[in-house]
C-alpha cells in the first residue's frame, strides 16, 4: 500500500481534513468574541453569513447543475420537501448548540457528544442498515457502554448537550443518504432553508450590532468565513481520501474540542468526568485502530 506520504492527494486530503477540524474548533472559541450576542443571535448570523458562503462555493466548484436539479426534485415531491425541511431542522439544532455551548461552559459536554457519534453511527450501521461488526467494534462498543453506565451512576443523567449531538446526528446522516443528492447542493439547501428562519430570529428581538462595527464590519463576516472554509475543506477531504482514512481523522476534532474548552473557555475536567472520559477514549482508539487497519487492505 503507498503511504499518505508518497501520495501527493491522500496527504493534500489529510491536511484539508485536519484544517477542517481546527476551524471548527477555532469557531467555539470565537463565540466568545461575538459578546454581547447570545447563542440564538450568533446562530442566526451564522446562517445569514454561510448561506452566501455556501452558495459562493458551489459556484467555484460548477456544483449549479447539481443544486438546481435537486431543487427541482424538491418542488416536484411533496416527501422530499419535508425530508429536506426535517434535515435542515437536525442541522439547525446542532449549529445552534455548537455555538451556544461555549456561552454557557457546555463545551466539554458537546465534545462528549461527538466522541460518543461514531460510536452511536456503529450502532446505526448494525441495527438499521444490518452492517457487520467487527470484534474491535463490539469492544470498542464495550468500552463505550461503561463510560456512559458510569455517568448515568455518577450524575443519574446524561447531560442533554452529549445526547443531543450523539443521538441528534444520525437521523440526520440517515436523512441525508435517503435524499441521494450532492453533498455540496444538499449543505447548500439545508442553508438557504434555515435563512428565513435567521432572519425572522434577528428581525424579532436579535440583540442589536448597530454602533458595534468592529462586530458587524468583522467578528460577524469572520464568522461566516470561517464556516465556509472549515465546510469547504471538510467536503474536499471527504472526496480526497479513502473513507476509513477520512473516518479516523475525524476524530480530530472532539480532541481538539476539549483543548479549547480546557485551556481557552476555562471549564474545568474533574475526575468523575475524566472517568466517563477514558472509556469512551479507549472505545475511540479501538473504532480509530479497526479504520486503520481497514486503511491499510
């Protein structure tokens, strides 16, 4: 097998994906820059920024054929439409949390949420697309399993944040590969849908930005920017490297997620988290080495 490093793409993808990864977190901790907004507010900014961006994106890359042919299927099926409205609705919810999490000192809960997703997409995979696991998979699932049991007899919860993004996220997927569209068209949107919702959000009582032109000539478009990029890099990856590959660096981002709420936010890690943490980490390194492994056939 020819290592990423005498392929001139893989490594290119590897760079893309991992840049993708620290703009994401780069956005949770640039929430804290957009004071006084509040989360709702920035949500909604980020959708008005990022539609265009999204938009502009497509142009770059001749992506229009794609995105007016799925429109065009969109108004000619009633059940497409709302499975686009209901994908849009997942999306939205977990772009909201994202950004109001670190207003709130939730960040280290959210990034528990998407350790927990690739988990909770394996089990996805085996009970509603009936995939095969592997024995590194079912202890990866293990392992997983006593982080969360550990929480739930620590806290007698889950905080809602973790289960938002761990189970939030795989309808979401599964809707996405039942509309069978470009990614690109789709993200696109899933944009252009949330929009009137933005601005209805901003128009009915969003925290006002006049008199704060460092706020909206900068922070606001820097907002957007980053969003467009981070997104644009991570559906170059995605095209870029071998699935399992792209699967593995997807992990990434919550490590880097933990950082920024660490060492930037200033939440604090206790030891009961940290023993809900290593569980879940050992079933990371597992799914992690079992897509290596699957990399390297």
């Amino acid at each position: 097998m020819t290592g990423a490093g005498d392929d001139p793409q893989a490594a290119r993808g590897i760079a893309l994906s991992v840049a993708a990864s620290a703009l994401f977190a780069l956005l949770s901790a640039y929430a804290k820059l957009l004071a006084p907004l509040t989360g709702l507010d920035i949500f909604a900014w980020r959708i008005i920024w990022t539609a265009p961006g999204a938009l502009a994106v497509v142009a770059l890359r001749g992506r229009w054929p794609a995105l007016r042919e799925l429109l065009a299927r969109a108004f000619a099926s009633r059940r497409l439409a709302l499975s686009l409205a209901a994908s849009a609705g997942l999306l939205g919810l977990q772009l909201w949390l994202f950004l109001w999490a670190p207003l709130h000192g939730r960040m280290l809960e959210v990034s528990l949420g998407y350790f927990l997703l690739p988990l909770t997409m394996v089990l996805v995979g085996r009970f509603h697309y009936h995939e095969r696991l592997s024995a590194l998979q079912w202890l990866a699932l293990a392992c997983a399993a006593a982080g969360v049991a550990h929480e739930i007899w620590a806290t007698r919860a889950f905080a809602w944040p973790t289960l938002v993004v761990a189970l939030g996220y795989p309808p979401y997927f599964v809707l996405r590969r039942r509309v069978n569209a470009d990614s690109l068209a789709l993200f696109s949107v899933e944009m252009l849908a949330l929009l009137p919702i933005a601005a209805a959000m901003l128009a009915a009582g969003g925290t006002s930005v006049a008199g704060r032109p460092l706020l909206w000539a900068m922070l606001l478009p820097g907002l957007g920017a980053i969003s467009t990029l981070a997104l644009a890099s991570y559906l170059k990856a995605s095209r870029m490297l071998p699935m399992a590959l792209f699967g593995i660096l997807g992990y990434v981002e919550p490590v880097l997620l933990v950082a920024v709420a660490v060492l930037v936010l200033g939440e604090a890690l206790s030891w009961q988290q940290l023993a809900t943490y290593a569980p879940i980490w050992a079933a990371v390194a597992l799914t992690a080495w079992h897509g290596f492994l699957i990399a390297r056939r």
